[in-house]
C-alpha cells in the first residue's frame, strides 16, 4: 500500500498537468473531474484511478483533437446531465460539448452547484449553462466578423426538460429555477435558439458526464473529434500534404 502522504505529493505534482489535459483532451474531462475533487484528502483508490488515467494516455499519445476547415458554419451544442450521481451529495453533473460545423470548440464539465429534485431539473440546469456559452460564443464570433446563418441548435435527450424551453404551460413546475426557465424560454421564443431532442444513443456528451463502457466510450471519443495522428514534421515544401490529411 502507497503512503497517504506519497500519494497526496503525487497527485499535487499531476494536477497541473491534469488541468492542460482537460483544455486539450475533451474524453478525459470526466475523469479528469472525478479525481479533482479528491485532490485535497486523497486516497488509495483515487491514485489507482490516477494511474488508469496514465496508462490511457500512454496508450494514446498519438491521439489529438481534430480540428477541420467546414464552410457551414453552424453552432450545434449537446448539453446532458448525470442526476443525483455524486453518492456524496447527491449533486448531479452537467456538461455540454459545443461545436462550430465539424469542429469541437468547447466543452465543460461541471457538478452542478444544488441538489437537482428531478431529472428534468438538472438537465434543464445543464441546458441553461450551455445556452450561455452559446450565446457568448455568437457574440465572439460576431465581434470576429464570423457570421453564422441559421440560429444554434441545442440537442438535449431529456424530453422535459426540451418541453419546458417551448411550453409555458410547464412554468407553475419550474419556479425554484425560474431564472434558468426564463432565460431560455426567451431565446427560443426570440429565435435566437432551437433546442431539439435527441436519442440517449446519439448523445455526445455522454463521454463528460458518466463512466462508460469501452466500446460507448471509444464511440462518443471519435464523435468528441479525438482521434489518432501520425507523428510528423511538415517542412515548407509539404504543407499541401498536411491539408491531405483532413479530408
């Protein structure tokens, strides 16, 4: 058994390291996030987990981000949450994924502040945060000169919660996250939003919210736009071929 004290020096040393990795490296953000909160007092399964955490990136060190040319620039985010999933207290994890044509851009993943009492709740909370992002991301890439034709689509795979951004009937069930209520129901009704509901099986972020089995996580790995990459240095003479490699 690893001491207590070479363990918390072990993990104190990774942590920055830890932090670059979930900048650059989105299918690590949940793993990534269930470690952190353990920094402070941790233990022999959390350095077990650590070290799961190094072996992966051993065995995936040629894998990058793939970032694409796409000239339909169209802001398309998959927001999803974890209810209750934290044992400790019962907070819920909620993430989104946001991407501009084929290309991840941003991503989050985060325990929600409050305990959420429904399933709906807490994936109307994470739809608010990433409705957020959204909206400064428009304003980003408006001040970019980027202009983005049709309005950002949200897909969301929890059916009440997609029902509360269209249907102000639902309003008297939402008053202890009326703030959240209302600045989403104001996008949708401004047009400045489409929120759509989208299959469990084909959401994204999936891979920031949950553990996973390997064969759902390699999926959701690729759809996050990780991917493997042949090492190499690209001269002057061979930057056609380094544009060969996206397509």
């Amino acid at each position: 058994m690893v001491p207590p004290f070479i363990i918390h020096i072990c993990i104190e040393v990774l942590w920055e390291d830890f932090q670059y990795l979930s900048f650059t490296r989105p299918e690590l953000a949940f793993a990534i996030h269930k470690v952190s909160k353990y920094m402070h007092d941790p233990k022999e399964p959390h350095w077990v987990a650590v070290k799961r955490i190094l072996r992966y990136l051993k065995e995936t060190i040629s894998h990058a981000l793939l970032i694409q040319p796409d000239h339909l620039l169209q802001l398309q985010t998959f927001s999803d949450a974890d209810w209750a999933s934290d044992q400790d207290d019962r907070r819920s994890i909620g993430a989104y994924c946001v991407y501009l044509g084929k290309t991840l851009i941003s991503w989050s993943c985060k325990q929600q502040p409050t305990v959420a009492r429904s399933s709906t709740e807490a994936e109307y909370k994470a739809l608010a945060n990433a409705a957020a992002k959204i909206q400064w991301l428009k304003t980003l890439l408006s001040d970019l000169h980027v202009s983005t034709i049709h309005p950002p689509i949200l897909w969301c795979d929890n059916i009440g919660a997609t029902y509360l951004t269209s249907n102000p009937l639902f309003h008297a069930r939402t008053k202890h996250i009326e703030i959240d209520f209302h600045y989403v129901l104001d996008q949708v009704l401004n047009g400045q939003l489409n929120v759509r509901l989208i299959s469990t099986r084909d959401q994204y972020a999936d891979a920031l919210t949950k553990p996973l089995s390997s064969q759902r996580f390699k999926l959701l790995r690729d759809n996050l736009r990780v991917h493997s990459f042949t090492p190499s240095i690209v001269g002057a003479c061979g930057r056609t071929n380094q544009h060969d490699q996206f397509n």
